[in-house]
C-alpha cells in the first residue's frame, strides 16, 4: 500500500488542543482503516511551515493527507504543498460539532475554498473530501483515494506483453507509446510469436495436465472435448504464463484471427479467459483496451472485461465477446464451455451468462498525443437469443449484454472510440476519473 504524508493545517488563534485531539482522531481513524501514514503537524504558523518543509525532505511518501481542521492562512499551507505538488494530494476539511444545541464551526470551509483556487492556479492536482457537520469523518473516501494512489503506483513502471501487431490491422487496436510512457509510465513489450510457440511445444507432459485439470476444474463441458482440443489451449495457456511470470508482466493480449487462430490451429479464446485469472487479457492485440482493463482493475478492484458491438437498438446496444470473459464476470458456479467454429476456426469458447445490473464503460485511446478515456455507466441486462453471422448449427451463445447507456444511444455512438470497450460492474466513474486527474488523462463522458 502507498504510504501517506497526513499534515494537519490549523490557526492560531484557534485553541491547539482541539487542533490535535480532531486531527489527531481523523488520523487514528484512517489508520484503523488501512491507512498507512506518518503524522506531521499541526501547522498553525510560518515556523511550524518551515519545521515541517524540513521534516517532508527526510521522509519517503507517496501521497499527502492535508488535513484542514480549522481555518488556516492560504500562504502558510501552500509554503507546505508546494514542496510536494507533484505527487497526489487529498485535502480532508473537518466539519462542525452541535455543543448544548448550538453548532460550534471551526470555519474549516473558509480554510479549504481559499486553497483549493490557489492549488489549481499552481497546477497542483488534488481531490478534496469534506465532513459534514455532526457527521461522521469520511474515512471511506480517504481510503478509496488510497486505491487511487495504488493504482498509480502500480501501473507506473509496469509491463504489459502483446503478441502481435493489432490483429487484421485495425487502427483502434493501437496506442500512442509515448503518451503511455509519459503519463502512465506504462510499457508494452512485444511478445515473439515463435518463443511462444516453442515454450508451448517444450512444456512437459506434467505441465500441461495441471493446466487441464484446472480447465477441467473451472469449466462445465457442454460435450466432451477431445484431448487434442484441450493440449493445444493448456499448451499456449502455460508458454504465456511462463512469460508473464518471467517479465512481470500486469497483463497480455495475442492476435486471434491473423494469429494463433489461422496459425496455430485453434482459438485462444480459453486461454484468455484462464489468463485472466491472474493478470488482465484481451484478444485481437487490442493494446487500448488491454491498457484500459488494467486502469479498470487497478482503480476499481475487480476484474474487467471487454465487449463488441455487435447491434444497436433504439436505446440499447448489443455487446458480446466470442467465446471469453473472465470466470467472475459470469453467473454460475461452473463456467459452461463448448467446441465451436466460424470462418474455418474451431475452439473451445465459454458459453456463459454474464452478471447483470449497472455496469461503467470504459475506452483508452490516444489522440493529439495525449491519452483520453471514454466514461459512462449503462445499465445492463441478458440480450435475447442471438448469434453472430456464419457460425455453424448449434450457434454457441456468447457472454454478452444489452447496455442502456446513460447519456443516450446517438451520443453514445458519436463518442465510442472504437469496436470494443471495457466494462466493471457498479458506477465506478468517480475513482476513474480521479486516476485520470492525477495522470493527466482527458475524460470523454458519454
């Protein structure tokens, strides 16, 4: 978990005993919650500033807690956030007690609406949580910013594998490297084919039926499959763990069609939905998306998945994926899964029902040179029965959803970025968009 720098910031004129004692509780709480954090403060005047500048140079930190319990004077808490402006910063305000019926308000609203202005006109980002009166302090917020700040720091410096080059050389597949590194710090390794292939022909009968017995574990075969259908999908199933263990890496994607597909004899539609079980995974090289799962699972704690367009109705879209969805997306114990084929290629796809209610639909995609994420919640229900052109009798039936989306079917259309977006479930927006705020990526709301 990041560590916190908590600073309390008070006045003077303000007794200091009920400074401590509610900055002091507000800190013991969000200890108990999780948080991990050193107390700095109270800063109540220009010396105890500077004591505190010096203390801040000494000590790693992740984030800052500014804890604004009473008033306190712009210049002498900006002389403090200024010196850590580049990391994030979370301004707490405490609220007011009622003492023998008579609201007794530490003015700490005054304190925190004239910083906030004067913090936006230094640049430096932060998100702001304030107690009510009487009410009990947000420790809730605090700690789902915390999440936030994890996800930063995971997503900084990590890897993500793709094998292959946007799979039938789509242009929404791809994203601008730079801009990845730049504001994520984010790299995307490319995963040879060829080392694949001979890391799934090298691994020992032993290993590959372990990767069978979990298949056989997790999966409820609709028909028996054949063992040549289940080596090939536990064989690429083991090659790609082996490379996320050895790299790192947070998450992988392969071409499909022009890839393991036409090449190697059979989906890899199995493979990703076991993958996924450890690290976010998506199909066709779609790097946006598999950039776009990894924020979702970082920022939200769940695992997210991706899902195509595949009709619009007046209000509603049909969304689906061809075979693959991560098991705890999916209703039901045991995950239903079928040999099917289409354009030639045969495999073995999940057939399961996926989770209802509200979902948020997210899309990373660049554009100017800069990253900008498409966000909006939908409702989302069980679509009728459906298939998808050219699938042979019995038409497997896919994880897929109709979504309503919140700002309407027109808009939705005009803002979707490309034929797939990503989906969590709940009304995740809030935590999306602060991560977005901290690592300077535009949000495009539906």
């Amino acid at each position: 978990m990041s560590h916190a720098a908590f600073i309390s910031f008070g006045f003077f004129a303000y007794p200091k005993e009920y400074i401590v004692e509610n900055s002091r509780r507000a800190f013991d709480l969000a200890v108990k919650a999780g948080l991990d954090a050193k107390y700095f403060g109270p800063v109540l005047e220009y010396e105890d500033a500077e004591k505190v500048v010096k203390q801040l140079s000494s000590h790693a930190y992740d984030f800052v807690v500014a804890h604004v319990t009473t008033w306190t004077m712009t210049p002498i808490a900006m002389r403090v956030l200024r010196e850590c402006g580049h990391k994030p910063l979370l301004v707490w305000g405490l609220g007011g007690r009622t003492v023998k019926g008579t609201l007794v308000s530490p003015a700490s609203p005054a304190g925190t609406s004239a910083l906030l202005w004067w913090l936006r006109q230094m640049g430096i980002k932060y998100s702001y949580v304030y107690d009510h009166p009487d009410g009990k302090p947000k420790v809730d917020e605090v700690m789902r910013f915390v999440k936030v700040v994890d996800a930063i720091r995971t997503i900084n410096g990590a890897k993500l594998g793709v094998m292959g080059y946007c799979d039938m050389g789509l242009y929404a597949l791809m994203i601008d490297g730079v801009a990845l590194k730049r504001q994520l710090g984010l790299d995307i390794e490319d995963i040879f084919s060829y080392e694949a292939g001979k890391l799934a022909d090298e691994a020992t009968k032993a290993e590959i039926a372990k990767v069978i017995a979990e298949m056989r574990k997790d999966l409820a075969f609709e028909a028996e499959p054949t063992d040549a259908q289940l080596e090939k999908t536990a064989r690429l199933t083991y090659a790609l763990r082996k490379k996320v263990k050895e790299r790192g890496y947070l998450g992988v994607t392969m071409k499909c069609v022009y890839g393991v597909s036409r090449y190697m004899g059979f989906t890899p539609c199995l493979t990703q939905a076991l993958l996924a079980k450890d690290v976010v995974s998506i199909c066709e090289s779609d790097a946006a998306g598999l950039v776009t799962e990894l924020i979702l699972k970082q920022v939200c704690g769940q695992n997210s998945t991706f899902m195509e367009h595949y009709e619009y109705f007046p209000d509603k879209a049909l969304v689906g994926v061809c075979g693959f969805a991560p098991f705890d997306m999916t209703q039901g114990r045991k995950v239903p899964c079928k040999c099917a084929g289409w354009g030639g290629f045969t495999g073995l796809y999940e057939t399961a029902k996926m989770k209802t209610g509200t979902v948020t639909i997210g899309r990373m995609y660049s554009e100017g040179g800069r990253l900008k994420m498409l966000l909006l919640t939908a409702d989302a229900e069980l679509p009728m029965k459906w298939a998808e052109l050219g699938w042979a009798d019995p038409t497997p039936d896919f994880p897929s959803l109709l979504i309503k989306p919140c700002c309407g079917m027109q808009r939705y259309i005009d803002a979707v970025p490309a034929q797939h977006v990503n989906i969590v479930y709940g009304d995740q927006t809030h935590a999306v968009k602060e991560f977005c705020k901290f690592t300077g990526i535009d949000v495009v709301e539906g």
